[in-house]
C-alpha cells in the first residue's frame, strides 16, 4: 500500500449516538442482528463480503436512502466483520442508531476489502477490482430494495476516502454527496468532483496524510467552485472521525442532500484556507 495512508456533544437526540462509542468492537452476536451479513458473487466467481442495514419498517413502496460506507485500513480481511467494528464502529454505526432513523431511515451497505488489498490508488486515481466489485454488490442491492438513486451517499475514512474520490470521479453523476476523511487526491476529473457536495475533514496533525496536501486539494477545488466544506482539527492526527461524527451539522447537511438538488457550503466551512 503507498506510504502515505496509514467529544463535541450532539445536541438533543442526537446525544445517543455516543452509546455505540462503548460498544464492545468484537460483539459479533449484535452486529449480526444490527448488520445482515452478505457475500456477493461476481459472474466469474470473485466474492466480496458486505454488511447491510436495512432500516426498521422498511416497506418496499418507500424510497430509502443508503449510506455507502468505506472503511480504513483496519477494516481489511475476509472476517466480514472488520469494516463495521474497531476504528470503523463510529463511521459504521453513527447511522443505526435511533436517534438517526428516527429523523434518517438509511440504508447502510459496508463493503469488506481482502487483507493487503487497497479501495484504490490516488495517484493513477481508478478503482481497484475490489472497488469495483463493491459497486457491483452496490447495484443487486439496489435491485433488491428499494432504494432512492438520488440520495447515494459516499462516506469513507482513510483507506475509504481514497475510494471515495475515485468514486466520485469513475462513477460520474451517482453521488448525491460524500464526507472524506483523512485521505488525499491527485485529481483526473476535477469537474466530476464539483457536481457533487462533499465534506472534508482532516486532521492538521496527520503524519500520514499531509494537512498542505490536503490545502491544496481543497484550493484546487475553490478554484474549480465545488460545493465542499473544509473541517480542519488543530493538534489531530488519525482518528479525525471520532470528532467529525460529533459534527451537530453532519446529519442534517447529509440528508438535505439530493443528487438533482444539492445543498451546502463552499470550500473553507469550519475553517479559513491559506490566502483568505
């Protein structure tokens, strides 16, 4: 793999999601009650494990939107559990939890890359067969339920923003939004990335992920007018997602957006840029 990858309260309701942060990560027994555990199968005979969450009372004449959830690289194997505990529990589970279905019935689909593989490679910036075969996992889902294809959210951390990037510029025009954090870009389709709301969050501390490199991504992408947020924490380093999933915003941003429709801020939202 390359070498460079690897609480605020929620105010009202929202406060329940800190409940899952206690959860024991190898609970497997309740992640199979909350998670239905699948393997995809491709027409040449490659597997994929994936998770999903289908939301409580889903009625087949509803339209539900779905959370595609990327995990970092401690979610990796073929264990089919990984990539919704440890590190990827707080990503995996924020949407589950009552106080989210309550205001946001989503779909959570989690898809598992095998040990020692990667979602993708910034700098040639394509998918990796992994990614692709998540994808196609992604559409028997989207045939099985009922699904509403103008609010696919991408969501990854680390390892899974890599993959959310390269989602976001092979699969042009699918996303309604996506949340990145603590990954980086080199950029072939710049346009494809500026249809889409994203936010960004990063840590200024990461060793791993460079915070310049991650200013001038978000530059290049002011300069392109995307639709982005930018939230930088001071004196972090991994980890950037136990604070982005206390974000108060995060929820509403996410579920305001719509492929056909998108809401949100500009680059710089959460804090100021170089030069401004």
């Amino acid at each position: 793999m390359h070498k460079l990858l690897e609480a605020r309260h929620l105010p009202g309701a929202f406060t329940l999601f800190f409940l899952f942060s206690g959860i024991a990560a190898a609970n497997e027994a309740a992640d199979n009650l909350a998670f239905r555990k699948e393997v995809y199968v491709s027409k040449k005979n490659a597997r994929l494990p994936y998770r999903l969450f289908v939301p409580p009372g889903y009625q087949s004449t509803g339209q539900y939107p779905l959370v595609f959830w990327l995990h970092g690289t401690d979610g990796r194997g073929s264990d089919n559990i990984r990539q919704i505990s440890r590190e990827n529990e707080v990503g995996s589970h924020f949407w589950i939890s009552d106080a989210v279905q309550s205001n946001f019935p989503v779909f959570v689909f989690a898809p598992q890359c095998p040990a020692q593989k990667d979602w993708a490679e910034p700098e040639f910036n394509q998918p990796s067969e992994w990614l692709v075969l998540a994808m196609e996992a992604l559409t028997k889902v989207e045939k099985d339920y009922s699904i509403d294809r103008d609010r696919l959210y991408l969501v990854g951390q680390s390892m899974g923003g890599l993959a959310a990037w390269s989602l976001l510029q092979n699969y042009r025009g699918k996303w309604a939004a996506a949340i990145i954090m603590s990954a980086y870009d080199t950029f072939s389709d710049i346009p494809a990335i500026t249809r889409v709301p994203l936010w960004v969050f990063q840590g200024d501390d990461d060793q791993s992920v460079p915070v310049t490199m991650v200013r001038s991504m978000m530059l290049q992408l002011k300069k392109a007018q995307a639709n982005v947020r930018y939230t930088e924490y001071h004196r972090i380093h991994r980890q950037v997602w136990t604070k982005a999933f206390s974000e108060p915003d995060l929820l509403p941003w996410l579920s305001a957006q719509k492929r056909s429709a998108p809401v949100g801020g500009q680059v710089g939202t959460g804090v100021a840029l170089p030069g401004r």
